[in-house]
C-alpha cells in the first residue's frame, strides 16, 4: 500500500539553524533517501521551496483570486514529502519516525487511495 | 637544469610556508621564524652559487633559519625556555626533514584561522605566512591601505602570542568548531589566486597551488571530516579550468566561451570523485555543493550541453543551507537558464539593493537583459559591471561586452 509521508516545519526554525547543522540535517535527508530507495520502499519524493515562493488559488463563482503563500500564517509549512510503499500504516509511520523533520516538526502519515486501473 | 638563483627562487614558491610554519613550531614567534626565514634566502643567494644547491634545499633552509634563531634566543633570555622545551637547540637537520612538515603548515593554519581573530584579519594573515603574499599585495587584494594591513597583521601576531594560542591543530570536540573558517580561509586564498581582487594580473597559479596543497594536507589529517573532502574537490575542479580563463592576449574568457579542451582533465577527474565522496557524508557543506557545480559545468563537452537544471537544483539546495546575496544571484542566473529568462530576471531585479556595488551583479544583470533583447538595459548593466570590477581584465572584458551588445551577435 501507498503512503504520502508529508514533512511540516517551522521555517523559522530552519532558518536560526547554524549552517553545519543545516548541512547536517540534509546530510540526513540524504541518508534516508537513500536507504527507502535501496530497500524499495520509495516511490517518490520532493524537496519544496520555501512557502515565500509559494501561491494560493481560490476560484469561487468562476472567479479566480490568486495570493501570496499558503492559506493562513501557520506555525508550521509544507516543506517536502516522500511518497512511500508499505505494509501498513504502522509500517509507513515507522518510517516517517526516520524522516529527520519528524524530530523538530511533524511528518503527517496518509494513505494513498489507489484507482484500480481500467 | 637551473641556476642556484633559480633554484632559491623556486624553493621561496614552493616552501615559504612550510619553513616559516616549522620555524613557529620551534621558535614559537611568527616575527622571528620570519625573519630567520627571510635571512636564509639571503644566505642561500650568496653560498648556492658557490657550494652548489643542496640536495635537499628545503631542509638546508630550515637548518640556517633554525641556527640564525639560536643565535638571536642566545641574546634574549625569555624566548630560551620555549626553545629548550622545543629542543631547538639539540634537534639534528636530518629530523627536520622527517618531521613531516605539512603537519607545522597545518598547526600554522589552524593558528591563523583561530577565533580570537576576526575573519579579516586570519585571511590577511594566512596570505602573508602560508601564502608568502607581501603585505603589498594583500592590501591590494582587500582594496585597504598597506599600513592598514601592516597594522592588521601585526595586531594579529600580538593578539596570538597574548592569549598564548597554542600552536596545533585542535582535536576531539574543538575540531567541529575550528574547522569552518579554516576551510572559508583557505578558500578566499584559493581564490584570491583564481581570481586576483585587484590589479593587472587575474591569476596567480602559485597561491592556488598552495592553497590546494593544503587543502590536501587538510584532508590526509583529517579523513574523514566532510568539510575537506568538499572543499578539495572544488578547488580541484575550479583549478582544472585555469589555462582556458585567458586567451592568447590576456583577455578574459568567461565560462561559456572557454575553450573546454584546455581544461585540465585529470584535476577535473579528481575533483569529481571527492565531490561525490562529500555529497554522500554529514554534513552537506557549501563547499561540497559548489563543487558538485562545478562538476556539473566538468560534465558538459561544451557551454550549450551545460545541464542548468541540475545547477539550478543544487542553488536551491545552497540557498537552504547556506544562504547569501551573492548564492541568491548565482540562482537566479541558473534558474533564468534553467527555466524562465523573465522570472529569472525579475528574481535577480529584486536583489539589486543588496548587491548595487558587486560587479558580478551588473555583469549578470547585463547578461539577462540581453537575452531578453534589452539591449540598452543590458549596455548600462555591462558598463556599470566595467566601473566596479577590480581587475584590468575584467574591466576590459565588460566593457567589451557593452558594445558588442549593440552590434549583431555572432554565434
């Protein structure tokens, strides 16, 4: 079964981080990425860039507004996921578990619900 | 075959560092290893054209400095009892060679880059006792005034000896902490080589050598710290370019134009491989992501086969780790040709507060404007880059740029 394990963090937090443990943490990420995809357990998986990049679009009465970053000033953003094959939801959290992020953030654990191809 | 003069010419290139940082460890003062230092050249310039040049002229040049210091500690009572704990005295010529002297270069390094200093004043003064620069051409190098540097370097000295800042490469817990702004030293002296600050001359192969030499000492002491491996393989890789950066007049060749047969492909090689060591170790270092862009330019046989979305990819990366005005730059550059020329212009336009006076900001600036067929924009930009640039070659070389933009282009 699939799993979207996405990764919320506070930016602000990253951004006091000092640069080795910056460099340490993606360190990480990269140990990571690399032991799902040596176990075959990835199916994929993105980086994002920060939400000041980010845009909103609502469409509402056919009418399409457009705004800077997310929904609403959270503590915590969007910053990558992993798309993961597992078992089970037990299986997929103890993953999320290693997602570096999971330490200072939290790595929200959801099942992919997959169409049956026709 | 060369003459002895040649041969203490070469010998002051190559070794000055390693003298001086083996005189320090036995002498314990920076003015006075320099001085002895200083006086064996002149003695090797009047006795090697009578006696010959040495078998081992590095060893022979120590032993003169080390017994040119006996002579001055006998007259000064205070220096004598670090010199009896050093055994300078009793220490034979033969010990001096086997006392594996990259490790004084590395104690001399580490010193120089202490904290109790300011960053400024640890690259002043590892280009003056590691990189045998005078302080004439620091000073050029940092747009300062000699006597501002003098000051600089002697401050330096005196603030070393004050806080009796041992000389050795520190160990354990300490290490992590030391070792960020001895990899940044050594590479703003790399640099400094690759890409003279100021001046008629934009390349000084011999600084970059030795910088790269230590950053080879650095990595054999230190193997498995990330840091270096980075840090090696970037100069390597940056090096590999060195004799496509001039054409045959001494004009600039930018890296789009170079001529990539002339890359240095065994330096590239080299420097690939310890860049996708240090990709693969804790921590991921600017050093290492520079490098893997560099890597990446190595990778392309020429400018137009250049994979910008890896590039752009690693900028991201940079900017998360290790952010800077100047980072920020070099990412919109890479995603205006990785992806969109408008967006990647409007990006760096909004730097420009942040980087008015930095040449390599109009030069960019003028580069995006012209491919999105500004041409009077992109005109001003490269004259603008002409009046901020440090070097002959550089101003040439924009200024160049500014009316070739007016005229048709050839391809």
């Amino acid at each position: 079964m699939q799993y979207v394990l996405l990764i919320y963090g506070s930016e602000r937090t990253w951004n006091d981080l000092s640069e080795a443990e910056k460099g340490q943490e993606f360190a990480e990420y990269m140990t990571f990425g690399k032991a799902i995809t040596d176990s075959g357990a990835m199916r994929g998986g993105d980086a994002l860039e920060p939400v000041n990049t980010a845009k909103s679009v609502r469409v509402r009465d056919g009418k399409i507004t457009v705004t800077d970053g997310p929904f609403a000033e959270t503590k915590e953003q969007l910053g990558g996921y992993y798309l993961v094959e597992a078992k089970n939801i037990d299986e997929a959290v103890s993953l999320g578990a290693k997602i570096p992020g999971a330490r200072t953030g939290v790595v929200e654990v959801r099942p992919v619900i997959v169409f049956p191809s026709a | 075959m060369s003459t002895p003069v040649e041969a203490v010419a070469l010998a002051h290139q190559t070794d000055w560092g390693r003298i001086v940082a083996t005189l320090i460890r036995l002498v314990g003062d920076f003015d006075l290893a320099e001085e002895c230092a200083q006086e064996s050249f002149a003695v090797a310039l009047e006795r090697w054209p009578l006696d010959g040049v040495p078998a081992q002229p590095r060893a022979w040049l120590v032993s003169t400095a080390r017994h040119k210091a006996i002579d001055r500690i006998r007259h000064r009572k205070l220096e004598r009892t670090h010199a009896e704990r050093e055994g300078l005295l009793e220490i034979r010529s033969a010990e001096l060679e086997l006392h594996a002297l990259a490790d004084d270069r590395l104690r001399l390094l580490f010193t120089c880059c202490h904290p109790v200093l300011a960053p400024q004043a640890q690259i002043a003064l590892t280009l003056r006792t590691l990189g045998g620069l005078t302080t004439e051409e620091i000073a050029r190098a940092f747009l300062a005034s000699v006597p501002t540097l003098q000051q600089r370097i002697v401050r330096a000295k005196a603030l070393l000896a004050e806080r009796a800042v041992p000389y050795e490469v520190p160990e354990g817990s300490e290490l992590p902490e030391r070792l960020p702004s001895v990899l940044t030293t050594l590479y703003l002296m790399f640099n400094e080589g690759h890409s003279a600050s100021s001046g008629q001359a934009l390349l000084r192969v011999d600084v970059c050598e030795e910088a790269i030499s230590l950053a080879r000492a650095l990595h054999r002491e230190l193997p498995d710290q990330a840091g270096p491996v980075g840090l090696l393989g970037l100069l390597l890789l940056t090096h590999a370019r060195r004799d496509a950066r001039l054409d045959a007049q001494g004009e600039l060749v930018t890296l789009d134009r170079q001529d990539r047969s002339l890359w240095d492909r065994a330096a590239a090689d080299e420097g690939r491989a310890l860049v996708k060591r240090a990709l693969g170790m804790a921590p991921l270092t600017r050093f290492a992501l520079q490098g893997a862009i560099g890597a990446v330019h190595a990778d392309a046989a020429s400018a137009d086969e250049t994979d910008w979305r890896q590039i752009a990819a690693l900028y991201s990366v940079h900017m998360r780790v290790a952010p800077s005005p100047i980072v920020a730059l070099n990412a919109c550059v890479a995603f205006a040709l990785a992806h969109d020329v408008y967006e990647g212009l409007s990006r760096l336009e909004a730097l420009s507060s942040q980087l008015a006076d930095y040449a390599p900001f109009h030069a960019a600036h003028g580069e995006l404007l012209e491919r999105t067929g500004q041409i009077e924009g992109a005109a001003s930009a490269y004259r603008r880059a002409a009046e901020l640039a440090g070097t002959d070659p550089e101003r040439r070389h924009l200024r160049r740029r500014a009316k070739q933009v007016r005229s048709p282009r050839n391809s």
